[in-house]
C-alpha cells in the first residue's frame, strides 16, 4: 500500500460459538453422587482400619517375642494374674 492510497474496508468476522446444552442436574443426582462420595470415605476408613489393627498386632507379637528372650527380672509387667475363683 502507497501513502496516498485509502485503506481497503475492513469487514469484521462474527463467529458466534453455539454450546451443546448442558444437561441439568436434579435432586437425585446430587444425593447419588454425595452417597457414593460418602462411600469410598467409608471403604478407605475401613481398609486403613484394618492396616493399622494389623501393625498393632504385628508390633505386639514382635514385641512379645523379643521380651521373652529377656530375663523375667528386667521386665515390667503390668499384667496382674488371674483371681482365683470361689
């Protein structure tokens, strides 16, 4: 384009971008999807449950296996024995 000439015209482009509709959402489907939130809550507390009782008990066999190597004067029980019955 020379100095001297006038631009050319510029026509503007609309582009109008039409969205799928979205699909609503009702009661129901909000209680369905916090019930099923509410239960992989409630499996995972269960699974790390059960992981943790596991340790407990693993840690308290071992730990009752490596104080029975021990001399009985080193160990404090806390136990008392068993009342005899009348």
């Amino acid at each position: 384009m020379f100095f001297g000439q006038p631009l050319p015209p510029f026509t503007p482009f609309i582009v109008k971008v039409v969205e799928q509709p979205a699909k609503e959402i009702s009661v129901a489907d909000v209680l369905m999807g916090s019930i099923g939130i509410t239960g992989i809550f409630l499996v995972g507390a269960v699974v790390f449950g059960f992981l943790l009782g596991a340790a407990f008990i693993m840690f308290r066999r071992w730990q009752d296996s490596r104080d029975q190597d021990s001399p009985v004067d080193e160990t404090f029980q806390l136990t008392q024995p068993p009342r005899p019955r009348t």
